[in-house]
C-alpha cells in the first residue's frame, strides 16, 4: 500500500454511526459521527431504520474525508462494525416496516426484549447450540427474534426476504453481496463455523425454524473477519463520496472490534490473562484462546469470530452506560450538575473518595433488563437500596456512585467465572465510553483487582474496524495487521487500600442476587 492510500471504518452504535480515516499504518486522520434515530413504541420493543442509518453512515463518511483532506480514490478499502440488530427486508430488498410512521422502522434493536419467552423455549430444547452460547439463549439473539416475528406477525414473516445482522446488511447495500460474516453469524445465529457443524437443522426444526435459512436468505458458510467481501457498487460508492474501486471487507461486531483495538499483539502473550472490556450504553467482555473453553452463563465459544486461530468467549451487562444515563433523568437533581453531567459526578465522587466509600449503605443491582452474564437471566430487575430521606443531590449522588460501583462488580463476577473455566484473568483492556471517564477507569481497577490497560488509540472501536479493512489487502491475515498497527498503552495499577473497600462492597453486591453469584 503507497503512503497516498487510506481505510474507512465505519461503526454503527446504538445511537450514532461513526465514520473514521486511517493511514496504512493505523493513525486516524479524521472522524466523524452522524446520530441515529430510535423508536420505542411499546416496552421492551426497540427499533430502528436501516433508511436512516443509511443516511447517518454517508454522512459520517464524507465528513471524516473531507475533514482529513484526502481524495475519494484514496480510500482503498472500508469494513464495518455495528451492534447486534437484526435488519428486515422484503423480497424487493426493501426495508420491511415493523411499526407505522415517517421512518420505515425495519430493524429490531440488539437491546429489544420482546422475544424473552422464545429464548426461554430455545433455552429449553437443550440443543447442542446452547453449548456455543454459555448454555442459555438470550432474547438478544436473532433466532428468539425470528420466531417471535413468525409467531405474532406472520404476515411480516411471510414477506421477508433478507434477515440480517446491521454490519453484515451494510456489506450487502455496498456490494450486493448476501455472504456473513463470521463473527455475526457465530455469535448470534447459532451458526457453528467448526468443519462438519455448520446449522443444526435438528434445532432448528424443535423451534419451527426450519425455514429460517430460506427465509432469511442465510449462507452455508461463513466468510472470516478482513477477507474481501467485494467492490463498491456505483450506488454505494455515490452515496459514500467514495470509488468503486474501494474494497469492503468483512468485518464484525462492534465489541469485538473494540476487542481487536485493543487486545491486538497482546493475543499472542498469555491471552488466558486478558479480557477486553468494551464498556459503551452496554458493556461487552471478550476472551480469546488458541483452545476452546466451555463457560457457563458466558457466550461462546465463538471460533474465528475475533480472529482466525482463536476462540473467543464473550461475557456482557446489557446496560450500563445506559444505566447511569437512566438515573440522571430519574433525578431531578441530576439537572445541578449541568451539560457534563458525568463528568462533574465523575470529579465529585473521585474527590469524595478519598476519604472513603462516598456511600457504604447504599447499593444497586444494574440488571434493569436482565441479567446477560453470568447468571444468564433477563428476567432480572433492578434494584436500588438504602435511599433515605436526604436531599435529593445527595440521594442522587449516593445512587450515582452505587450505580457505578455495580456496573464494575458486575464486570467481577464475570471473571470469576471465567477464571473458573479456564482463564487467569488479571488485566483488563478498557475501552469505549468507560475507558474516558476517570471515574470508571479507577472503579475497574480497584473494584476488580486487575490491572487497566488503554490503549493511546483515541478510538480504539475504529482502529478494530480499519485492522479489518487493512486485512482486505493482506489475504485476511487480521492478526498480523493487528500486530503491526496496535498502538501504544499505559497501565493504571489496583489500589489494595481501595480493593479493599470494593471487596466490602462487592459482598453486599452478591446478596442482592439471594446467593446465586456464590
């Protein structure tokens, strides 16, 4: 590649799409971010426009070119990573509303619960998939999704044409083509990648879903992160500002490409001690081993959906960023903290700690939509105790740290259980919104024991992405990309005094949840 040559990367999050200009040697030039619209139109039901994130992703991209000052025939290949949601569309390739109104509402949003009883009836089948899946299928996942929608919409059932996940759906409107990516189709579809595995139709039919594979136009084998999935079409690349020479490669989910950012030469160095924690509105946890390991409560083992030549195992808290955001607008009081909100508290509560637990008798458990990992259960609530009479800064600055401190136990119990099967895990390296707030940086530390790794990336998501697109033009090999292009880092050590009171803490965690993280 000539220095004259740049990647694309594109993230798709919850609420923005992120666009980002690289170097052939991984420094980011330029990005930019385009917000996405969100639909809720009854509980637990979360939807989206693939329209409008369409819209927000040749926003975002033309901005970070021109923003970077580089030429469209530059940027000589793309890839993607986006949130786990499932996109529907019709047989024309048409995006298939599922609610009425002035955006066609066609996605069903990774964090949308409405499938829980069509997981719990998968979880109940005992089917070998559910052993690539910790041991329970969650409603985040798109088979429940699936057969909730041939269950109680099967005239929209009837009339899908493409099912797919948001980043593999975005390699399909830039190139036509209808191949998967590893990594999407593993972690979520119940697909096993391993020779001789592949769809379980036996599965399949215990769930009346032997029709899925038609219907949702699914292939029989999966194409590995960073391979070429094909040109831009004209379309494509008029819309991106972009050439049709540009190559789009494969690319993932976008936690384990924060994963990749992260984590990158440190695989080939005791991964068994290293977890990267993507912590955004949700937190994702990712191992990787050269072997398989068999975690209950814990997805995975997922093979290739990281990188080839490991297995990776993902734990995860469905929201966390989430939560303190959801706080802030239950607490009037939040408003006396003014536009950085957690920026302030993060400076209030860090300044109250030394002094000690800002807040000993009040506690939170943050599982408001279920509990992911370890315990597997989304029927889980939340709870907040040992509020009193105070005022209501204060009440809202006692809940705030409980809430912060809980998103970070939380983070604990699951390397307790992996380190139960398998790892040693001692080091965590932190990224996403989590690994900007001094506040949670800290919590990490000395709330796990471990020691907190960032990466000097600014955008640790983005470089996993643009890995992938350089991997395009290297046959694939994302490792040996990963390698040459991870940045550097510094490391923020545990404070055993501060451990210390966390492990206090930590207890009285554990007994919201009646014993059973014992």
């Amino acid at each position: 590649m000539s220095h004259q040559e740049h990647v694309l990367g594109i993230d798709i999050g919850t609420g923005s799409a992120r666009a980002g200009i690289f170097t052939s040697d991984g420094v980011m030039l330029a990005e930019a971010k385009t917000s996405i619209a969100m639909h809720r139109p009854v509980e637990h039901h979360v939807e989206q426009s693939s329209t409008d994130i369409w819209r927000a992703v040749c926003s975002a991209t033309q901005r970070a070119r021109e923003s970077a000052g580089v030429t469209s025939d530059s940027i000589t290949s793309m890839s993607v990573s986006a949130t786990c949601s499932l996109v529907l569309l019709d047989k024309q390739d048409k995006p298939l509303a599922l609610s009425p109104g002035d955006e066609a509402w066609n996605i069903i949003v990774w964090m949308d619960h409405r499938a829980t009883a069509e997981a719990a009836e998968c979880t109940a089948t005992h089917a070998a998939p559910l052993r690539n899946l910790g041991g329970v299928m969650s409603p985040e996942m798109q088979m429940p999704k699936l057969m909730w929608l041939k269950r109680h919409r099967p005239e929209l059932y009837a009339q899908i044409g493409y099912a797919g996940d948001l980043g593999d759906w975005l390699g399909f409107k830039c190139t036509g083509s209808v191949e998967r990516s590893v990594c999407m189709l593993s972690c979520k579809w119940t697909f096993d990648p391993r020779p001789g595995h592949g769809w379980d139709h036996d599965f399949l039919k215990q769930i009346d879903m032997q029709d899925v594979i038609e219907c949702a136009r699914l292939p029989e084998q999966a194409l590995p992160v960073g391979v070429a999935l094909g040109q831009l079409t004209e379309e494509a690349a008029n819309d991106l500002g972009l050439t049709t020479q540009c190559t789009f490669a494969v690319g993932m989910i976008d936690a384990y490409a924060g994963a990749l950012g992260t984590l990158g030469r440190s695989l080939t160095d005791a991964p068994e001690r290293r977890l990267a924690v993507i912590g955004g509105t949700s937190t994702c946890h990712i191992g990787a081993l050269p072997e398989r390991r068999e975690v209950p409560g814990v997805w995975g083992p997922y093979p290739g959906a990281l990188c080839d030549g490991f297995v990776a195992n993902e734990g995860g808290q469905s929201i966390t960023g989430a939560l303190l955001d959801h706080l802030a607008a239950l607490f009037s009081a939040s408003s006396e903290f003014g536009d950085d909100l957690h920026g302030a508290l993060s400076a209030t509560l860090l300044e109250r700690l030394a002094s000690g637990d800002p807040a000993p008798d009040t506690h939170v458990c943050p599982d408001f939509i279920g509990n992911r990992s370890p315990l597997a259960d989304p029927d889980i609530r939340g709870t907040i105790t040992g509020l009193t009479l105070d005022t209501p800064r204060e009440s809202f600055i006692k809940v705030y740290w409980a809430a912060a401190t809980s998103l970070v136990y939380g983070t604990r119990a699951i390397i307790e259980r992996m380190n139960a099967h398998g790892y040693a895990i001692d080091t965590l390296h932190l990224s996403g919104g989590h690994g900007r707030s001094p506040l949670l940086r800290k919590l990490y530390a000395d709330g796990t024991g471990c020691r907190v790794v960032l990466a000097d990336a600014p955008e640790p998501v983005l470089l996993g992405v643009a890995v992938a697109a350089l991997a395009a033009q290297a046959n694939g090999e994302v490792l040996s990309v990963a390698n040459g292009l991870t940045p550097g880092e510094h490391v923020l050590e545990p404070d055993i005094a501060m451990h210390e009171l966390h492990t206090s803490r930590y207890a009285a965690f554990k007994k919201l949840y009646a014993g059973r993280l014992d």
